[in-house]
C-alpha cells in the first residue's frame, strides 16, 4: 500500500467522546492526548514521513479558561526533556508551528530544547500545530516579506513557502479529521490545496490503528492529478 509522504490530521471529538461516556472534558483531552503519541508510532511503521497534527487552534483560545489552561499544560507536558528525549531516541524531528508568542515563556523554552535536541534526525518529521491558523500564517508571511522589504516582482510560490511556518515541510498528500466534521477549519490554508482529504466519524480518542489503515487505503486508491 503506498502511503502519503506527509499525512496531517485534524484531531477532532475528544469533548464529544467523553460526554457521550459520562466523563469530564479533560479526561476527553487526555485520551486524545495519548493517541497522538500511538497514532504517531503507527504512521512512522507503515511508512510515513511526515506528520503534522492540528492540536490546538487560533480559536480554541476563546474556550473557558479552565479547559485552555489544562490543555497548553497538557502540551507542555509532551514537551517535557524526558518526553522529547523518547522521541529523539526513536529518530523524530520535533517542531511546533503557529503563534508561539502567545504561548507562555515556559512553554516556548520547551519548544525550543524539543527542536534543539532533535533537529538533526531524519527518520521521521513530526510538526505539532500549536495556536495555529491558516489565514494568522499567511498574514505573518505578508508581514515578514514586508519587512524584509521583498519587491513585488520577486514573490512566487515558491518565496511565500519560505515564509510560512511550515517552511522545509512538502505540501500534505492526506488530511484526515476525525469526529464526523468535513471542513478544514483553517488548517494549512495554502498548502493543502491539492491535499487528498478524508473524514471520519470516529472520535479522536477512539481512532484505532484500523481506521489510520482504512484512511491510508482510501488514499492508495485515488489517482491524484494536480489539476492536469
């Protein structure tokens, strides 16, 4: 089965998977929490490249207080040396995409040991997006070209990938969501516009092995033309 270079996948459903159970919010967040690292071993095995996870949007700071405070120490806790060091020691190259600056001091010097330590493995890519909005990225391409007082005549494709966040990441070849939604809620606004696109009912917490199987097969079977 010829999987994507670059999978990304939406992790939708962890409120509704622990309502339906009778369970609080943030037992929801932590299940789905624990599936990023499984699902993440399972896309390394069967031969993805790369992989980029939508955690944490530009909107999902408008949630209470309480529930965005246990998710950004949620994160932070994946970030931790003794965690990052699992990671590196299995070949990941960490990074964290989106607006870092709203993230707290700690939470960005975590950031940066995580990429630090693993930026020189190349077995595997592993991008977490963190605050991250499609249209917020491409506005801080604009802003940064500006600045770098950039002339009309010398912007292509080619120059504003330089300048978004994913800058060195390949365009993703799959995008997955989970959680019965089919829209992309800003995700990776320019580069997904030839990105084969999957959605699936399944909860988040609930997305097994079986169903990455059944995603990736769905994908080996289209024929993808670029608009040739």
């Amino acid at each position: 089965m010829n999987a994507p270079n670059h999978l990304a996948i939406i992790i939708d459903g962890n409120r509704r998977w622990a309502r339906e159970r009778g369970l609080p919010t943030p037992e929801g967040h932590r299940r789905g929490y624990d599936n990023v690292k499984k699902i993440a071993d399972l896309c390394k095995e069967k031969g993805v490249k790369f992989l980029t996870v939508y955690v944490f949007s530009t909107e999902n700071w408008s949630r209470s207080k309480e529930e965005v405070n246990y998710l950004m120490k949620l994160l932070g806790r994946g970030l931790d040396k003794r965690n990052v060091e699992k990671y590196h020691k299995k070949g990941f190259r960490l990074r964290v995409i989106g607006q870092k600056e709203r993230l707290s001091k700690e939470f960005r010097d975590k950031i940066k040991e995580a990429e630090n330590l693993t930026r020189n493995n190349k077995s595997f890519f592993l991008t977490l997006a963190i605050s991250y909005g499609g249209r917020p990225e491409i506005i801080q391409a604009i802003k940064k070209m500006l600045k770098d007082k950039i002339s009309p005549d010398n912007i292509n494709e080619d120059l504003i990938n330089k300048y978004l966040w994913t800058a060195g990441r390949p365009d993703p070849d799959l995008i997955i969501r989970t959680g019965g939604e089919k829209r992309l809620s800003g995700f990776l606004t320019w580069q997904s516009i030839y990105s084969e696109l999957y959605f699936t009912k399944t909860y988040w917490p609930a997305f097994t092995e079986q169903d990455l199987e059944n995603a990736l097969f769905d994908y080996s079977q289209r024929q993808r033309r670029f608009g040739k």
